[in-house]
C-alpha cells in the first residue's frame, strides 16, 4: 500500500513526498540488522527466510528507491543521507544502506553524476571506516566509476594518500580498493566473464552500457595501479596478505594482467628462495620474520605467497595456456616454467630438510614469553602453512603418479611432526595461544577431490598409486578434519578461504560432493568396525565424517534453503533422470534418515561399556536437521516420530547430553504434530516416580512411561527440558487469551446480538481450557516431586507464578464476557476448582519444603566454624537467589483468588467454593517449636564456653596460637 503512495506521488504529491523519505530512513534505522554483543552482527543470510523487522527494513529501502527514481527534486538528499549513514555509522552494522546505494547506482549511474560530489566528499572518509565498510562502498559506486572520470580521478588519489597513511587499516582499505578497480576495468584480450567464472557480488558493477572508456585505455590505468600495488610489498604482513588473496580473483577476471601479476609474485618469491639446488632449508625463513627490539612479528607471509602462486600459476596454466599455445609459446612459457621449476625444487629439498634444518626440532623453545619462542612459533606455522601448500601443488600436478604421491606423503610427515611438537609443547606449558588453529591453506575445491580419490576412486590404474595415501591413517584422517574446518567456516562466516570460496554455486557443488564421499565413508565403515581394530590417538575417521555431516547439514539448511532437493539428490546413489520428478524432498530426506536411524540403533544395541555418547549425541542432532525437511503432514514425519517416541520409550541410557538431545528432538516433532502438554504430563509422573515426594512417608508408584527418564536424567536434564516447553505452551496460550480480549472489546453490546458474534470464539476458548487443565496436572505432579535445590526448582516457581498469571488472564477474560451476557462454560468451572483443590494447597507445601531445606542447609554445611564463615556469604547468596521467585508466586495466587471473587460475583456462579484462601502469610508463633530451638541455641553456646576454658587450662595462648 505504501508503495502505491509512492507510485501515485508522481501526479503532484509533493507534499507526501517529504514524509515518505523521513519514513524511508525511519524504517531502515530501526528494523535494519544490529550488533549483538560478542562483536558478530545479527543479519540473515540470503538462504534464510526473512524476519518481520528484515521485512520493515526492506520496505524502507523499497521506499526511499521508488521515490529517488520518481523525483528528481528529492534524489541529492536521499543520497546525501545514506551516505552520512554509511560515514557516520562505522561501528554499526550499514550493509543495508549500502545495498541501497548500489541499487540507487545501478538505476542509472549517468543520473548520479550531477550528484558526484557527494560521493568525492565521502571518498575523504574512507581512511577512518572500517574494511568491510569501505569493500561495500566502493563496490557500490563501481557503475559510476566507469562513467564518470573526475569521481576516478578523486578514488585513485585517495587511494594513494591512503597507502602510506600510518594506520594500518587505511593501508588494507587502500590495497582492497586497488583490487577492485583491477578486477572491473578489463583489458582488451581478458577472458570473458563466463570463462573465468565471476564469483557473486561483482555482477553488478557491469554497465559498460555507458562506457566511455576502451580497454586499452583500461590496460593502462590497470597497470599504473600495478605500479601502485608493488609498494605494498614492502609493507607490513597484513597488507601483503591482502595482496596475495586478491591477486587470484584479479588474474581470473582480467587475464591479460597475468603477466604482470606472475613476474610480481615470481620477483617476490626469489628474495626469500634459495636458489642454489642443494641448499637445505630451500627457503629463507629469517627474513621472513622482522624483530624491533624486543617485538618480533611476521614480515612476510611466505606461505600465502606461495598459495597465490599455485592458485595462480594451477588456473594459468589451465585456462591461459591451451589457448595461446598456438601463438605465443616462448614468450609465455617464461614465467610459469620458473615458479613450476622453484616449486619442484623447494618441494625435493623440503621433503630432504629435516626439523633442525629450520632449528624446529623437539628441543626448540615454542613458549609465547620468549623472543625465541614467538620467532619459533612463526616459523613452525611458516613451514607447515608451505607444506600444506606443496601437499595440494604436488597432487594436482601428479596425474595420480606414485612417486608424486610419496612426495605429498612426506610433505605430510614433515607438516604432522611439527604440528605434533606444537601441540605438546602447548599442552606442556598449559597455553592455547601455541596451539591456535590457523585456517587450512587447502582449498575447497581441493579438499573434495583429495576426499573423492582417498574413499571413492576405484580406477584400476589409480590403485598402486592411492594405495600410498590410503595406508596412512593419519592422512586421510586429516584430510577429513581440513573438510570440517573449511564446514566450521562456512557455518561462522557464509564463505570459505582459498579460491572461489566467495562464490557460492562453487562452494556448494563442493559441498555436495564432500557430503557425498563422507555419507559413504561413514556408511561402510562404521566407527565400532573402525575403533575395534585399532586403538589410535584421537577421533576415528568414522567419527569426524559424522561430525562432518552433522556440520554440512546444518550449514546447507542455513545458507542454501532453497536448493535443498537439488543437494538430496547430489547424494542419491541412484542418478535416474525419469526419477528425478518424482522424487519429493520428504523421500528423499526419509531415504537418508533411514540410514542415520539404522546407525543409532547399532549403537543403542551395544553394550553399556561400548556405548559411544559422541557418536550418539551426533546421530541424535543429523536426524534433528533432516527431520525438518520432511512435510509434517506426511507418512514418513509420522513414522519419524513414532520411531523416535519408541526409542525414548524403551531405552534408559545414563546419559545426560545424549537424554537432552533425544528429548528435544521428540519435542520438536511432536510440537509439529499437536500440542505437547499430555506428553509432559506422562514424563512429569515419571520425574515423579524417580525422584520421590516431598513428604518423605508417601510412596510414589513409579509409572515409567518412557525409559529415557531415569534418576541419572530426571533431574536438572528431564526437567529442566520440560519446563522450558511448558513456558512455550503458556506463552501460546497467553498470545490466544489476548487475542480474544481484543476482540471482546471490539464487540457492540446491542441486544440481538447477544450470542452470535461469540460462537467463534468457543472453540478457542475450550482449548485453552483444555490446554491450561493439562499443564495443571504437569504442575501438579512436579510440585510433590523432591526436586534437587538449584535450577530446577527455581524454574519450577517461575513457570507456576507464570501459570498463576495466565489463569488470572482468563479469569479477566471472562470478566469481559461477562459484561456481553454471557455466561461461564462448565469447563472453566472445572478447571478453577481443579486449581483450586490440585494445585495451590500444594504450591505452598512446596514452598514450605524448600524453605524447611534451606533452613537444614546452613546447619549442614557449617559444623566447623572456619567452614561456616566461609561457606556464609554464598550461602546467602544462593538462598536469596532461590527464594526470590517465592513472593512472585504467593503474590501472583493471591492476584488470581482476588479476580476470582469479583468473577464470583459478576458471574453469579460461586467459584470460590473449591478453593481455600491462603493463610501461609500470617503470623503465627508456634511454642513448642520455639522452645526446641531456644534450647539447642543454648546447648551450643555451653559447648562453646566449655570448649574455651578447657583450651585456656591446659595451654597457654601463645601455644595455641602456633598450633
């Protein structure tokens, strides 16, 4: 409706126009995304369905594009306010104003020249924003860079003052704006965009439409900004780092800079190489590293050069090559001919060095309090970071060869040995700083064909030459882990590192191809087969493919939702086309849960000492994600959820994580289905059963509806768990009451309509009453139950004073009614007396027992008094914590019985007459009581002075005092 305005604003609307702007930016400034506190910003990814305030947001956007595209008069200061945003809100998330300004651009970037200036005046800022911040911009404003020479000119001058400014993050945002006027200025010759496979975001800066600019003009420019780029090699680590990971993307996208980019990065490369062929270590790590005084840091990332050249030197050769053959083989050969020689070399003389080559061996000194043992660690990192990257050179050029294989075998050696120092010297001196994890410098790409070649290649002619991978378990074991960190990140960051790992169609025909190798991997060969036959050190190669699943699944459901039933299928053994049509998401998904549920039952049927709680607990949570694939109203969601029904019914492992992930994946399956208040009525008697009453002379007959409830995971586990769904249903419950009174007092009170207008309403009405008598009893049973002090009782009295107040919602509810002359349904009657007698006569014995426990407790903990005075304080503490809730919920039952009364009366129905009015308030002194603990006090203070004399007869002070 509120675009429609837009659209009608143009017939002379000026006086709406205004206001539509102001609320453009209202909408974007409240509902865009937000920082939450551990420093990560709340925004959805673009596979997420999207929240209301994303839609507000959006709409604000929506808004403020239509009327800068209608209105010319209005369109500098819509300009001029997102880019104040985009200048001012540094610290904030402003990916949504910068989104809008890319599409405002796009519109038409000749337009937005008359408005240049503005966007000159914030190229002045963009040493003081932060690097995501100047990347979007800059993205943002490439349409008009093309068309619009002076906001050129103005960019590549700010650039430079920024490159050598003293802050670092000016440098970086100089370098990665460098790096994107490279990919999008192409020169004649390049490939085109298809052949180098542009990875996402970039597609919008192509307007050459309106360019006025040809590509030899293009070519120089580019290679001034080479010249420029050159510089920063002599800058400081992090600024070459982001040289070396733009230099791919660049070469693939503007290809006939490859040979300025190789001769750079082959120039760069010789400084730290040793070229004589028997020298040992082949590189110069010493000058690598730069030491000011006592501060010694990385001056050089050896191992991300050597990573851009493989990506570089590895796409070169694949795509460049075959097509110049022809023409140009010698004057092209040169360079990559010497970094393919440079990377044999340092690949044979690696595998011939041996730790103290690098003075890396075991009795180096790694700890972080050291001068040497900060240079140290670098190196280690150095070396293992260049092993990683010759491991993935050396394969991809091997042509499955033996030899080459061995090569990468002992390039592993060398990277497993110094890892292995690593961590035990960091597990020595109790650090974790030694032992970070850097990111795998293997790419993803890489990761699914090693996977693929290691589990599924069953070539004849590969055979011999895998068969040396294959018989190093530590291998393919770290193969593997490389496949979940690259998950890990793409979970954490929506991309991953290494080439095209910003291009999601890429990443995800990776993914589904590692999905694929992991799925059969864990299938085969199941980890009990695994584990029996060998006893190593860390998880089972089994184990880390389930891992592995678990984190694809989770990842795929967040950030490829719409390409679900394309990636099933990926994993299908079966690839019939005629099939393809039929077969829905729910198969498909029922088809892999079959598989993961024939594994948890393997497990279930063990023995107690060979139970896997991992393994379980991971089981538990790949079920849990492909379980939301199947349609609720389906066969195969009804047979998950008796399955796992069954389970939780006939299995009673003491184990409280995997108890948790079970209970919940019932739950939220159930949940989809109906409500689940019968479901926690039956496990609120089986806590009950377990744990006892709160009178210690009532027996409680145990009925054991689900096995799973035991007295190892009754309570916090069980417990806990449903009183969380139990607030879920109250909340429910609550939202529906208030909904009701909204339309009660909306209703007109004439005289015919006396019963009309409410008849819809009943059914409403009826499940709310059936809701609230079903979580009674639930309140009911737990109330008796002697629940450990802690959590769970302090749960318990907060859902009851939330229970309270919902019943006097209802009761208010039907306070309104009863102003409309209606009267109370029969089932409200019975619910007030079920509360009445069921409920609140054992909410105060309940309180009484925690109080009479508290009261025991202090006593308890304090027979000696050093232990007493220090047990005090947290004494205290934790028996306010623990009685805080008690006076919400007297209050809140005292507020229900209140509003009872006035129902009572206006109803004519006499509710009260099942419940009787709380006296636990009043203040009664109970004699007998009184004298008994008179006495003990007395005792204890004879004892006291007693104790004295007798130390002040027999030594003197000073003796004591030393004793």
């Amino acid at each position: 409706m509120i675009l429609e305005v837009v659209k009608n604003s143009v017939h002379s609307w000026d006086h709406v126009t205004q206001g539509l702007v102001e609320l453009g930016f209202i909408l974007m400034d409240s509902y865009g995304p937000k920082k939450i506190p551990d420093g990560k910003t709340n925004e959805a990814s673009s596979g997420l369905s999207r929240m209301p305030n994303q839609h507000a947001c959006k709409l604000g956007a929506n808004i403020l594009l239509e009327t800068f595209k209608i209105h010319e008069m209005i369109r500098q200061e819509i300009l001029e306010q997102v880019l104040n945003r985009v200048v001012t809100r540094g610290s904030s998330p402003i990916t949504h104003f910068i989104d809008l300004l890319s599409d405002i651009i796009m519109y038409s970037p000749l337009v937005l020249q008359s408005c240049s200036s503005k966007v000159t005046e914030t190229f002045d800022y963009l040493s003081f924003l932060p690097l995501q911040t100047v990347q979007g911009l800059l993205k943002a404003v490439q349409p008009l860079l093309k068309v619009s020479l002076s906001v050129r000119d103005s960019l590549i001058l700010v650039l430079r003052k920024a490159m050598f400014a003293s802050q670092l993050d000016a440098r970086k945002s100089a370098v990665a704006g460098f790096l994107l006027l490279l990919k999008n200025f192409k020169v004649l010759g390049s490939l085109s965009s298809s052949q180098c496979s542009q990875s996402i975001g970039i597609s919008q800066v192509h307007v050459d439409v309106h360019s006025r600019y040809n590509s030899v003009a293009n070519e120089t420019f580019c290679l001034e900004i080479m010249d420029s780029l050159r510089r920063c090699l002599g800058q400081q680590a992090d600024v070459r780092l982001m040289l070396y990971e733009g230099f791919y993307d660049v070469l693939r996208r503007n290809s006939q800079l490859a040979n300025s980019i190789m001769q750079t990065l082959l120039s760069q490369l010789k400084q730290f190489y040793e070229p004589e062929p028997d020298m040992l270590p082949p590189l110069k790590l010493e000058a690598c590293i730069l030491t000011q005084g006592d501060q010694i840091s990385l001056q050089e990332p050896l191992d991300c050069l050597l990573c851009c050249i493989q990506h570089c030197l590895a796409w070169y050769k694949s795509r460049v090559v075959p097509l110049q053959q022809k023409e140009e083989e010698e004057e092209e050969e040169g360079f990559y001919q010497d970094l393919d020689d440079m990377l044999e070399s340092i690949t044979s003389r690696m595998i011939k060095s041996e730790l103290e080559d690098f003075e890396l061996d075991k009795s180096a000194d790694f700890s972080q309090n050291t001068g040497i043992g900060i240079k140290n660690n670098i190196c280690a990192f150095l070396v293992m970071g260049v092993c990683e990257v010759l491991i993935e050179y050396n394969f991809s050029i091997s042509n499955f060869s033996k030899n080459k294989f061995e090569e990468v075998l002992s390039l592993f050696m060398c990277y497993k040995e110094l890892s292995d120092i690593l961590n035990e010297k960091a597990g020595k001196s109790k650090t974790k700083m030694a032992n970070k994890t850097n990111d795998s410098f293997l790419s993803m790409k890489f990761v699914s064909d090693l996977l693929t070649a290691l589990f599924r290649d069953s070539t004849q002619s590969h055979e011999e030459s895998l068969s040396v991978l294959r018989s190093s378990s530590d291998f393919m074991r770290y193969a593997v882990s490389v496949a979940l960190q690259k998950v890990q990140q793409l979970k954490e960051t929506g991309h991953v590192s290494g080439p095209d790992g910003q291009n999601p169609e890429k990443v995800f025909q990776n993914l589904c191809d590692i999905t694929r190798v992991l799925l059969w991997r864990y299938t085969s060969i199941p980890t009990s087969v695994e584990e029996s036959g060998k006893k190593e050190k860390g998880k089972s190669i089994s184990l880390l493919c389930l891992e592995g699943l678990q984190k694809i699944f989770s990842a795929v459901q967040l950030f490829y939702q719409p390409k679900i039933h394309q990636f099933l299928r990926a994993l299908d053994a079966t690839d019939k086309e005629e099939e393809e049509v039929e077969v829905s998401v729910t198969q498909r998904a029922a088809f892999q849960i079959r598989q993961f549920q024939r594994s948890l039952l393997n497990i279930l049927s063990s023995q107690e000492e060979e139970f896997n709680s991992k393994e379980a607990l991971l089981l538990v949570t790949v079920l849990s994600n492909l379980s939301k694939l199947l349609e609720p109203s389906s066969t195969q969601f009804v047979q998950m959820l008796s399955w796992t029904t069954e389970i939780c019914k006939e299995n009673s492992w003491e184990d409280a994580s995997f108890c948790k992930g079970l209970m919940n994946l019932l739950f939220s399956l159930h949940v989809l289905c109906k409500s689940p208040v019968t479901l926690l009525r039956d496990l609120s008697q089986d806590i009950h059963g377990h744990l006892g009453d709160i009178d210690q002379d009532v027996e409680v007959e145990k009925t054991n509806h689900f096995a799973m409830v035991n007295l190892r995971t009754a309570a916090p586990t069980v417990c806990l768990l449903l009183l969380s769904q139990a607030e879920k249903v109250l909340e429910e419950v609550d939202w529906l009451i208030t909904k009701l009174k909204g339309q009660v007092s909306q209703e007109i009170i004439p005289e015919e309509a006396s019963s009309q207008p409410t008849l819809p309403n009943q059914p409403i009405e009826k499940a709310i009453i059936i809701q609230l008598g079903t979580l009674l009893t639930f309140f009911h049973e737990l109330v008796q139950t002697a629940l450990p002090s802690g959590s769970c009782v302090d749960t318990l009295l907060k859902d009851l004073c939330k229970m309270y107040t919902i019943l006097t919602a209802l009761v208010r509810y039907y306070l309104q009614v009863c102003q409309h002359s209606r009267g109370i349904p029969k089932n409200m009657e019975k619910l007030v007396k079920l509360s009445g007698s069921h409920l609140t006569p054992l909410c105060y014995s309940f309180i009484s027992y925690i109080q009479n426990k508290m009261s025991k407790s202090p006593k308890h903990t304090g027979e000696k008094k050093k232990e007493k005075t220090a047990a005090g304080p947290t004494a205290m503490a934790r028996a306010l914590r623990e009685t805080k809730p008690i006076p919400n919920l007297i209050f809140a039952i005292e507020q229900y019985e209140k509003f009872l009364i006035h129902l009572s009366k206006r109803s004519k129905v006499n509710l009260m007459q099942h419940i009787k009015l709380s006296t636990s308030r009043d203040f009664k002194i109970k004699g007998n009581i009184l004298d008994m603990v008179l006495q003990e006090d007395e005792d204890e203070d004879e004892e006291g002075t007693a104790s004295e004399l007798e130390g002040q007869n027999k030594e003197p002070a000073k003796k004591k005092r030393k004793k």
